[in-house]
C-alpha cells in the first residue's frame, strides 16, 4: 500500500477521516439530500462540505453521478499521496483500477427512469448520459481516462463485500504479474429515496430518528439495524520492487485475502457464521498467516441483530483462545454503513492502524446494553481507541447474496 484517498462522513481527506475515527466521532445526522420526513428513517451518515463544482467543471459534471464523484476525489488523493503523477518513468500500460459499487448511479437512475424520463404527450426522453452515469463500474474507467492508466479495468460487484473483492481481485493481478500498479476501492452514494426506502421495506436500518449520532450501536443488545452511509476509499497498491525502485513510502504490506459464499440466504449471514469463518481462515492460509498472527480485526459489525452474533461466532472459531487477545472494533458505528465501499474504507483504518499502532473504537455502547448471545470478555475497544502494537489487521466484508471477502494487511518489514 503506498498511497490513500477517502470520502467519507467522517471527512474528506484521509487524515481528518482517521483523526476523527479515532476520537471517536460520529458521521450520522438528519438527512440533507432529500426530503426524509416520511421515511422510517430520516437520518444517514451523509458526507459533509462537498461541494462538486470544487473538482469538476460544468460539462464533466453532467457525466458523472455523485458516486463517480467521490470514487474520482479519493483516487486523485491516493495518487498525489503515492507519488505517482510525479513519476515520469511510470509504465501506464501497467497501470490498473479496479473500483467497487454495490448499486452504482442509483441517484441517476431515480432522476432518470423515476421523475423525468416519461412524457405522456411525446413520449420517454432520457438523457444520453443515463447509461454511463449509472454503471458500478464507470468510476474505474473515469479514473483510467484522467490518468491514462491502460491496465486492467473494471468494477466490482459483490454488495457489501464488493471493495474488499476489488482489493482482492487488484493483489492478484499484482502476483500473477499482470499489473504494477493498481488503484483499488469503492464508491457509493446511495442515500436518495430509493436507497433508503428500499433498505427501510427490508427493516434493515436503524429508526433511531431521535439521536442518530447513536443509532449504529454494534453489538449492544438495543441494537436495531444498520445507519446508511456513502463516500468512497482508494488505495494503491503496487508490487514491492515497483515501489522500492522509485522509492515510495509504504504503509503496509497486503498479506492475503479469502473469499466464500453462505450460500443459505438473500440478505442473512449464516447464523452460525460458516461463511465469514470459511473466508477468514482462507485469508489467513493466503498470507501463511496463522490466527495468533493477528492483532486487530475490523469487522463488519453493522449492528444489525443476526449479524453482530454470526461474526462474532465466526471470530471465536477461527481464532479460539487469541480471541480473548485481538483488538476488535466496528468503525460503522462512526462512519455508517458504505455498502459496497465500506470494506475499502475498513482496509483503509486497517492500514492506518498497523501504521500507527492504534485501534479505533467501536463507539455508542453502554455498559448495561448487553446481548446474552454475545461474549464481552472479547475486547470490542468500546468507546475509546487503544493503543497496542498492530503488527496485522484483518478486515472483514459481508454482502447480500452471502459474499464474503477478509483482507489482511500487515507491518511492512525490508
């Protein structure tokens, strides 16, 4: 990892992202982009002071959709943070992105197909930019185009998981010799009618209404569904002799990823957590990792009340005893859940927590909240970040569908 960028409801650079994660901040508040006042939930984790005009002209912004937008702010952070743009010798042609959307355009497509496409008289008349805003995958090829990046491109898509499945997919191209670099992440901005009435018919989302600085509340027993969140995270990752070469800074290496599917429901993680254990230990046996290797797990941990149980389960399982001695924290109880951007932001504090030897907390538990199902002799770093050497960092992703991906990260040692 030598560069990072991020969007996110806890700031719009990496440092003030991580700074205010670790004071342990919350992202939520009443929601801006609509009007939600009849809406089961009325409040997100929105991204705050963003303002479009900042970072594109009038005609590139009629292409992009507001995910774009963010996928295209944070990549630009990440490359100016690795010092690549300043590379002259850099091999383009070696160059690859790979950015993640669990629903892509979703705003696009409400403008479009939902209020202004139908005319009765003269019938439908869409914009030609429909298409192409809308795509989970056009942010890649946005961000290709501004940099002349002519290696592998695509998005990824795996709902939750999709950002950890395109870090995955861009540490692989990198082993197998197909790339040097590769730009790796996710984007979303799904909180618009759509995105939020649809997750409130599955009674996902939390209807905390009344304080949504404390709604995500991950493995309280009062817990009741996930708080929405956008933004977008990109990282780069490059091969070690690439980086060493031009003498880039490294803050982490990228040790292994797992990957597994549930295969038991559409929105549910397996109760018992098979899937998320299949993943971690297949993360572990990619990196030649063993359990007692890790130090800090930032899980999923929406704080929805099947969910938290599963990985904490899965957890238990994969590392037994050393459970009892890992850091645990969910940083959506700060910036919300991202969808499918969420896991690019989690291996983003992933990094900055080997980088740092610090945790960041798992925020809005009460000591007397407490869930029968759930063992709190594991330390979930309630409340306040903790300092502690982090030699690895194991982030996991869970998507609808049962798609699970775990990325772990690790010290980098010459």
């Amino acid at each position: 990892m030598t560069g990072l960028g991020a969007i996110s409801p806890l700031g719009n650079d990496v440092d003030t992202t991580w700074n205010n994660a670790l004071q342990g901040k919350s992202g939520a508040g009443p929601i801006t982009h609509f009007d939600a006042s009849k809406f089961k939930t009325q409040f997100a984790c929105e991204v705050k002071d963003f303002d479009p005009a900042a970072h594109f002209d009038r005609k590139k912004l009629r292409q992009l959709d507001l995910y774009a937008q963010y996928a295209i702010v944070a990549a630009r952070q990440a490359v100016a943070d690795s010092g690549l743009d300043s590379d002259e010798s850099l091999n383009k042609n070696r160059v690859g992105v790979i950015v993640a959307a669990g629903i892509g355009g979703l705003h696009t497509f409400e403008e479009e197909a939902g209020y202004y496409a139908l005319n009765e008289a003269n019938g439908p008349k869409y914009n030609p930019f429909f298409i192409p805003k809308m795509i989970a995958d056009i942010a890649s090829g946005h961000i290709s185009m501004e940099y002349g990046y002519h290696g592998p491109n695509f998005g990824t898509v795996s709902a939750c998981a999709s950002s950890n499945n395109a870090i995955i997919d861009a540490f692989n191209l990198i082993r197998l010799g197909k790339a040097d670099v590769m730009l790796s992440g996710g984007a979303e901005a799904a909180i618009f009618p759509a995105g939020v009435g649809g997750f409130n018919s599955m009674h996902a989302l939390s209807t905390r209404n009344d304080s949504p600085e404390t709604a995500s509340r991950p493995f309280s027993a009062s817990r009741d569904g996930f708080v929405m969140g956008e933004g977008a995270a990109v990282l780069v990752l490059e091969e070690l002799e690439h980086a060493l070469a031009r003498g880039a800074k490294i803050y982490a290496e990228v040790a292994g990823g797992g990957l597994s599917a549930d295969a038991y429901h559409l929105t549910a993680t397996h109760p018992e957590g098979l899937g998320a254990i299949l993943a971690m230990n297949n993360a572990l046996e990619d990196a030649g990792m063993k359990p007692v290797d890790i130090d800090y797990i930032n899980v999923h941990g929406t704080s929805t009340p099947v969910g938290d149980i599963s990985e904490v389960k899965a957890i238990k399982e994969v590392f037994g005893d050393h459970a009892y001695k890992l850091n645990i924290s969910s940083t959506k109880s700060m910036t919300g859940h991202l969808l499918g951007a969420t896991g690019a932001l989690e291996a983003m504090f992933s990094v900055k927590a080997v980088q740092n030897d610090v945790v960041p907390p798992t925020i809005n538990h009460m000591p007397d909240d407490l869930d029968e199902n759930i063992d709190y002799n594991l330390n979930f770093t309630f409340d306040r970040a903790q300092e502690r050497p982090v030699r690895a960092a194991l982030s996991n992703s869970f998507g609808f569908g049962g798609h699970n991906a775990t990325v772990i990260v690790k010290k980098f040692e010459k």
